[in-house]
C-alpha cells in the first residue's frame, strides 16, 4: 500500500502519479511492496526533520526512513516540494520532473540504495534517469 499525504500548505503533486511512480520502482527492483508513505512537505517541515534526526539545520530536498522487513520496499519518503521548485531551473528541467525524480530517488532509498559516495551517487542516478524514462514514455 503507497499512502500519499500532502503536508504542504498550498502546493500538491498527483497522488495517482506517486503510487504509479513508487509501484514502479519497486517492482523494476524485484521488490515487493511494504507499508509505504510518501510525504510531500515545506521548506519548514523538512528543515525541522533533518535538524532532528540528521542533527542538520537546513532543509533537504528528500529524505527516507526504511521500515519494514528485508525484501520489502516499506518506510516513509518526505519530498520538499518547496525545495525542488528551486532545483528545477539548476537542473534544466520542470518543478513536476523534479518532485518525480525525488519520489523515484526516495523509494531507492528504500530498496536499499544509498549515495553517500560519488560511485553510490551515479548509480542511483542511473537508476532515477531509467524509471523516469521508462515512465515519461508510458504516459
């Protein structure tokens, strides 16, 4: 089950597109499915998270919490879409393109992937520009 929560005050992304989004990546990582909540949040809120439990003081534009048992893709993903409307332009593409890449970029996180590393960081990216092709080209 992908539950889908809108904590920001005035912006909200498709729920329909997030669960399509997360199914997808889960089933490309032969993975099944866990208890999962991806939440869309404000500069504010994701500061307030990342200050408690990354012990960091500003905000992000994603963060993942992995819960569940192994072989399954469960947790929680908070997107800041205040944060990806700025990324957007640095990156050449749509605010819409760049919430999409970081629900992707969430759930990888979630199957176990992690980019603490520049190789770590590639693969993820490779990972992130294949689903939202496979994607984009869906419809």
């Amino acid at each position: 089950m992908v539950a889908v929560l809108h904590q920001h005050p005035q912006t909200r992304f498709s729920v329909r597109e997030t669960r399509r989004l997360v199914r997808s990546v889960v089933r490309g990582e032969g993975k099944r499915s866990g208890e999962l909540s991806i939440v869309f949040a404000s500069d504010r809120f994701m500061r307030s998270l990342n200050r408690r439990f990354l012990r960091r003081d500003r905000t992000t534009d994603v963060m993942a919490f992995p819960l569940g048992e192994t072989g399954t893709v469960g947790g929680e993903v908070y997107v800041c879409l205040d944060q990806a409307k700025r990324q957007a332009p640095h990156f050449g593409s749509s605010t819409k393109d760049e919430i999409r890449r970081r629900i992707v970029h969430g759930t990888l996180h979630l199957a176990g992937y992690r980019d603490g590393t520049p190789a770590q960081r590639q693969r993820m990216r490779v990972r992130e520009d294949r689903y939202l092709t496979i994607l984009t080209r869906k419809g």
